[in-house]
C-alpha cells in the first residue's frame, strides 16, 4: 500500500503506473463527486 497526494494517483492512472480496476474506479469516483477538492 502507497500514501501518495491524489493529483499524483491520478496522474499515475493516466502513465499506466496504476491498473487495477477498483482502484482506477474508486479514484475516478472521487474525482468525478468533488470528494476530494
């Protein structure tokens, strides 16, 4: 398990560094309901 800025785990979504579905999911949920702004 990595603790790591949101901005970061998003941008490693997009560099593929990041695969797992429920992880890409969760973080994508977050982002898209404002839950972490």
């Amino acid at each position: 398990m990595l603790e790591l800025p949101f901005s970061q785990a998003l941008e490693m979504i997009k560099t593929g560094e990041i695969r797992d579905g429920k992880t890409v999911l969760l973080l994508n949920y977050l982002q898209t309901s404002h839950l972490m702004d």
